[in-house]
C-alpha cells in the first residue's frame, strides 16, 4: 500500500489532470475553437492529463489561437518560436504514447501477465506496441492530409516521422518505470488499479516528454516530421 499522502496528492494530481482536459475539450468542441489540424483536437486533452495546466496555458497560448474562431475574432497569429514548434511536435508524439501506454498497462494489469515472475517486462512490451501504433496514427492524420498521400504512403511516412520519437518518449518513461519498480516501491509493487500509481506515471510522461524533445528537433528540422 503507498503512503496516505502520496494516495491523497495522486487524487488531486488526477483531478486537476481530468479537470484541464475536459476544459480543453469543452473549449474545443462547445466554444467552437476548433483545430485546423484535426488530430491536435485530441493531442491537447491527452497532453493535458500528464501536464495538467501546463497542457491549459500552452493551448490557450498556442493552440486556441490556430482556431478559424479565434483568428476570424483578431487575425492571423505570428509564428511561434521553434522551441514551440518542437513542444508541439513532442506533445503530439506523446498524445499517443500516453493513450497506449494507459490501454497497454490496464491490460497487462487485468491478464495478469508476468516474465521471469515480474510485470514490468510485459508492461515495457505491451506499452510500447500499443503506443507505437496509436503514435502512427495520429502521425498519419498529421502527415496525410498536409501531404495529400494515400494510406499507404501515408502509413509510410508516419512511422519514419514517429517511431524514433516515440521510442526517444518511452525511454524517459520505462526509466521512470524502473525507478518505481525497483527503488520507490521494490515491493509490494505499486498496480494500475492505484491513484499513487497514475500520479508516478504522470511524472514518467513528462521525463518521457523531455527525453524526446532533441529526437523532435531534429526530425523537424530535417523535413522528416511536420510542424504541428
């Protein structure tokens, strides 16, 4: 069992998280600021429930502003730095990560799988597969249609642009893993079925978020992924 304090600061970790993501999500769809790049649509609530209000004043900044609403309102608005456009290159890599990794260790938790008697392996496998396939996808909603390419092209070219960034996030985030595995809690081990747990894995995405910043600048800068 964690400790009575890290269980109470997970809940309100979580809801603050579920919180920002459903007011992006009501700002998005009610209030009409509507993405010109479908897939960001999703990108920022995911990004939300790991960032937490951080994901809020980085839409509000830079996301609410790219919306037809917005700009019909105050105008076109001026280029963002290039350290935006990497953060939102890396949060648009970790928009699928997060939702693989969540779908993956549910259920790894709930089949019970295990390697050399320990969970950790299957969740690193599971984690990794999924998050690779959702991360292609939602490359391939970014890449396809500004590219005009078909599903295979399109396919094609999402995992050149994804599958080293994806890989550059999971590495932060299976490093946070093994800290929580082997030194935070060597056993018992913390589960998916536990708050304390989610809240360690928030944090696990934000290494993850930094350790793929460089991988994204440079496909960026290269032409190899396209800014977001």
């Amino acid at each position: 069992m964690p400790p009575t304090w890290l269980t109470a600061v997970a809940w309100c970790s979580l809801a603050l998280a579920f919180a920002c993501a459903g007011w992006i999500l009501v700002d998005v769809y009610l209030r009409g600021f509507r993405q010109p790049m479908g897939v960001m649509e999703a990108v920022w609530p995911v990004t939300a429930l790991y960032f937490g209000p951080v994901a809020v004043w980085a839409y509000r900044r830079w996301g609410r502003v790219r919306s037809p609403r917005w700009q019909k309102r105050h105008g076109p608005p001026d280029d963002p730095p290039r350290w935006v456009t990497t953060a939102l290159g890396v949060s648009h890599c970790g928009a699928g990560c997060t939702l693989g990794d969540v779908a993956a260790e549910f259920a790894v938790f709930g089949a019970g799988f295990t390697l050399a008697g320990v969970a950790l392996l299957p969740e690193y496998i599971g984690d990794f597969i999924l998050a690779l396939a959702l991360g292609i996808v939602f490359q391939y909603f970014a890449i396809a249609p500004m590219r005009g390419l078909g599903l295979r092209e399109g396919l094609t070219q999402a995992a050149k642009a994804d599958v080293l960034s994806l890989t550059a996030f999971e590495v932060g985030l299976f490093g946070w893993m093994a800290l929580m595995f082997f030194v935070f809690f060597p056993g018992p081990h913390l589960h998916p079925d536990e708050a304390a747990y989610w809240f360690l894995m928030q944090i696990g995405m934000v290494a993850g978020f930094f350790t793929a910043w460089p991988v994204n600048s440079w496909l960026i800068r290269r032409g190899i992924k396209e800014e977001m």
